[in-house]
C-alpha cells in the first residue's frame, strides 16, 4: 500500500472513534432524561481502492481505505414498546378507578371518622327512644331534630358527590385538551424529522425519543394504535378513529351540556351537521370517542386509559332514585351500573327517599289519608275540573290529627318546590279497594300531589327535600294524642317497624334486602368490595408494568458501566489510530531524507 493512502486509514479511525465517543458522551449526558434511548455507533469499512483487475483471481487487486461511521443505531423493542403502552393504559384505567373509590369513601365520611352511618343511627336511635313514651314533646323534638339532621347530612354527602363529579368534568376537559396538544406535538416532530432524515445521512433519534415519549404519555391517556410509514411520519389512532395521520391532527371536539355542563369527547369530522334558523348545529350520537354499550373487560381491551376510566366514574348526569329502576338501570342506553359515582348517588338518594316516603306515609295514615285506585274527578280551588288516578286522599279538617295548621297532612319530609297535597273537592264519591267511601261528593279534601317522573320538581329526592316548616317550628304538632286523648302507640310502633323491614334492595341487580340502617351499610359495603378490586388489580398491573419496563430499559436504557466502557474502548481507538499516523510519518520522513529529497 502507498504510504500516502495509508494516511486515509489513519484519519477514518481518527475521525470514527472521535464520532463514537461524542456518541458515548451523549448518552452519558442523558443518562437521567426521560424517554431516552441509548444510541449505538454502527462502523463499516469505506470503499476500497482497485489496483487492478485479474478475472483469473479469486479477487481483484484492491487497497482498503479504512473505517466509517456509518450511523447510530437507536435501540428500541417495538414489541416490548407496545406491550407497555398498551398495559400503561390499563394501569392508568385501574388508577383513576381507585382512586375515585377512595374519594367516594371519603365523601361518605368513612376515612374520616364522620360516617353517614352514624346520621342514620341516630335518627333511629331517635325513633325507639318516641316508641317508649311518644305522647312526650321531648321525643317528639328529638325525632324531628334527628330527622333534619340526617337530611342535612345526606344533602351534604350529596353535594360533595356532585362536587366530585364536576371535578372529574374539568379532568376531562384537561385531558382532552392534553391530548390535542400531543397530537399537534407529534405533528411537528414527524415534519422536523422527516426534514432531517431526508437525506437518508443522519438519523434525527433525540426528536424520535421526543415523539415516543409523546406515544408514552398518549398511551396512558386513551387506547392508541399507532405504526410508522415509510417516511419516518408516525400516524395515531385513538378507539380506532385517525387522530393523527399525514399532514393533519384530528383534535378530539368537547361537546358541553347545557343542562349539567358536563363535557362529550366526539370526533368533529365524524358529526353530522345541519343548520338551524341560520345556527349551525352538530349531532354527536354516532361521533362519540368512547362507546360505552360494551363491557368493561381486559380480554375485550375495554378498560384501557385514564381518559375513559374519568368518563366512567363521573357518568353522564346527576343520578337520583329514578335510575335505580330496573328498566333504567340496566338499559343500553345508560351506564349508571357502570358509573361509579352515578351508582351511588341513585342508590344514597333511593334511601333517603324511602325513608321520606315511609314516614310521610305512616303520618299520613295516622292524619286519615287512605288510597283509591281509579281515575277519579275533582275541581280545585279555582272550580277547575281536575282528574286523577290512583289518589292518597283525605277528608279536609282543620282541626284533625296529625295535621298542618291549614289543615293539610304532615308530612316531615316535604318537597321544597311542590306542595305535599292539594285542597280540592270531590265530584263523586272516592272509595278505597274495600269499597269505603273516603271522600263523598261535594266534600272538600287533600289530595296528595304524586310525583312526576319527568318533573324533578316533584320529586321527594335528596336535594328537593326539606324538613316541613311549621313542623320543624313546633315538633308538637305530632302529638301522638288521639281524640279521645289517648297516645298513639300504634303510629310510634309503625315507625319503629317501618326500620326493622327487610324489603329494600340496592339496585335491581341484588337479591339481598335490607332495612334503613343496614342498607347504608351494604352501600358501604359495596363501595368498599368494588374499591378492593379495582385497588387488587391496580397493585397487579403495577407489578406488570415494572416487569415489562425493566426488560425495556434493558434494551434502551443508558448504563453507565457499559457506556464508560465504550468510551475506554474508543479512547483506545482514537490513541491507536493516532500512534498509526505518527508511525506512517515518521516513515515519510525517514524515506524523504533518506532519498535526499
């Protein structure tokens, strides 16, 4: 070989392990980054020199002119990498599961020492204690102040409920905005390096960290599916539905009630539109994000991101004891089973609206009120005629038992924008299912206002419910006195039974029945058991993860041993590469004045 061409090889390992260790010192330097991956150097010889060709010869005459740095390997495993984006976002799923029992919990007042339980103990407490002597003012104000303080508490417990779910309302909207924002990122990054690979000489791998970190973070967000085009472009979906792919980011669009001002993720370009007076109007139905009609199961990969999870837990409205019924609780329509908090604010609220209704009623059969199936004819105070069907009605008298100072029914528990009965008079006579008459023709009476499925305002639930005025004013006015002066032991025993009745259930999917106090407890129970499991298998995708990102930084990671190592076994490189130039000149010299020249 000439010795100038032997120069060549000098300078190629020179300038090769300069490059291997400018690699080295950056992966050393971001040992600590997050979403780093460790590059490799990858060397290959340069082409060689042909000194001449002889096709009788197994090769041809030719002079290597040394090593290349052909380029930097980044070193990722696209399976490992699926694996735990894929299991990040159920474990993200399990989390926010978790902790939105914990709060529920803590709502109640379980974790703090100011359990709701101890409302409803006390109010019992408060009824044995008017069932032992229920003609004393004493009992009788004990039992209603314990009555307004289990409502006062439970309107409290409601509140923070909804409070809550405003809260995770917000989540969604900060989600939602979070991930637009990844998608425009991921946008960017693919364009940038698209510019710098090009040229199909450098690999732009710090911008490719930046954007798998990105796919991360995304990950445990929502359920992605994602892949990389030949270009270098990486092109996203979310729930199967193209979020990011080409030139264009399809931002998820937030559709906001106007009733609870709760937040819809939905795809825009999947929307139908039509405009409206000249408004322009969309209709989300079949664009929604998430479609919650499908069972939430690891083998069906339905309990996958935080985002969905957040959905979940807060619902879709504020939930009261009319979605515990059985038509609503289990249709396809809604998810209130499925919801964490909905679930327990329909079944706290169907509580406290069978014990307003069980003691309204008992007082009510105490002041004469009976029922009368049928459609029945009156007119009201204005002589308007009125029809109604299936009546609690009474006689009309002042001064009756158990009656308001205008005469009407008590009811403890009232309904804040409706009035518990309605003064009217009968047309024709109102008789019960024995065929007595409880109303004759032409005689004033109340009626009971029934409640209206479609009108929240008539409805006894938790946050249209108020202790009666005059009866929180003069507890007295229960008396317990009959006419003939006697107490009335049957009335105080009836209250005292109606909470030792085992024959409400928490929703209809449970055969278990239980009475006021204990049904508080299985609603405890319940959220306690669901918190345990969605706690159990968040504590075992923890695990899972740890295990699938210990063998991924085994791939990718920085170790600083084996990166201290390279930077020796390049340092000797470059000293040798050096020492083989100085060699090559020396020879020159020693040639050149040796020749005189």
């Amino acid at each position: 070989m000439p010795l100038m061409g032997s120069l060549y090889v000098g300078s190629s390992g020179l300038q090769t392990s300069q490059n291997a260790l400018n690699t080295t010192a950056h992966n050393l330097t971001n040992t600590e980054t997050t979403g780093y991956v460790r590059q490799q150097v990858q060397q290959s010889t340069r082409s060689y020199l042909k000194l001449s060709v002889d096709v009788k010869s197994v090769n041809n005459k030719q002079v290597g002119l040394g090593v290349t740095y052909s380029r930097v390997k980044h070193i990722r495993d696209y399976f490992l990498d699926k694996i735990y984006r894929r299991e990040s976002g159920r474990s993200m799923f399990y989390e926010v599961s978790t902790e939105v029992m914990e709060e529920v919990e803590g709502q109640l007042g379980e974790l703090h020492g100011e359990a709701f339980q101890t409302s409803i103990e006390d109010f019992w407490t408060s009824v044995q204690e008017l069932a032992k002597d229920p003609a004393s003012s004493v009992t009788q104000g004990l039992f209603v102040q314990r009555g307004a303080e289990l409502l006062q508490r439970a309107q409290a417990v409601y509140a923070g409920l909804a409070a809550y779910q405003d809260n995770l309302n917000m989540q969604v909207k900060d989600q939602v905005d979070k991930i637009n924002s990844y998608g425009k990122k991921i946008l960017q990054l693919n364009e940038a390096i698209r510019k710098i690979e090009s040229g199909g000489i450098e690999q732009a791998n710090d911008l490719r960290d930046t954007r798998d970190q990105l796919l991360d973070e995304l990950s445990e967000m929502v359920n992605i599916n994602y892949g990389e085009s030949v270009n270098g472009d990486v092109w996203v979906q979310i729930e199967g539905v193209d979020f990011v792919k080409g030139p264009r980011c399809f931002e998820i669009g937030l559709d906001v009630d106007d009733t609870t001002g709760f937040y819809t993720p939905f795809w825009p370009q999947n929307a139908t539109y039509k405009e409206v007076n000249g408004v322009k109007e969309y209709d989300i139905s079949n664009a929604k994000v998430f479609k919650f009609n499908r069972e939430i199961s690891t083998d069906l990969n339905t309990d996958i991101g935080g985002l969905k999870a957040t959905l979940l837990a807060r619902g879709d409205h504020r939930a009261d004891y009319r979605d515990v019924d059985e038509n609503v609780y289990n249709s396809n329509d809604s998810f209130v089973s499925q919801s964490v908090i909905m679930n327990v604010q329909a079944e706290f609220d169907q509580l406290i609206h069978n014990i307003a209704i069980k003691i309204n009623e008992i007082l009510g059969t105490a002041a004469g009120v009976g029922e009368a199936k049928g459609t029945f004819a009156f007119t009201d105070e204005n002589n308007n005629p009125v029809n109604m069907t299936d009546v609690k009605i009474c006689k009309a008298d002042s001064n009756g038992y158990m009656r308001n100072d205008d005469g009407s029914p008590i009811e403890m528990f009232a309904r804040r924008s409706c009035s518990g009965y309605q003064k009217m008079t009968a047309t024709a006579d109102v008789v019960d299912a024995d065929g007595n008459i409880l109303v004759a023709a032409g005689e004033e009476c109340w009626v009971q206002i029934p409640e209206d499925p479609k009108n929240p305002s008539s409805l006894y639930s938790v946050t249209n419910m108020q202790i009666e005025t005059e009866l929180m004013q003069k507890p007295s006015m229960l008396s317990f006195r009959l006419e003939d002066g006697s107490e009335d032991q049957a009335t105080a025993d009836a209250l005292k039974a109606a909470f030792t009745e085992e024959k409400y259930t928490l929703n209809p999917n449970l055969s278990k029945r239980s009475t006021f106090v204990s049904y508080y407890t299985d609603l405890v129970s319940q959220i306690a058991n669901t918190g345990y499991v969605s706690r159990s298998i968040y504590l075992n995708q923890q695990d899972t993860m740890e295990s699938i990102n210990s063998a991924r930084e085994q791939v990718s990671g920085v170790s600083s041993d084996e990166e201290l190592s390279n930077m020796i076994k390049f340092q000797n490189a470059y000293n040798a590469s050096s020492r083989y130039i100085n060699v090559i000149d020396q020879m020159l010299e020693h040639l050149l004045s040796t020749l005189g020249v």
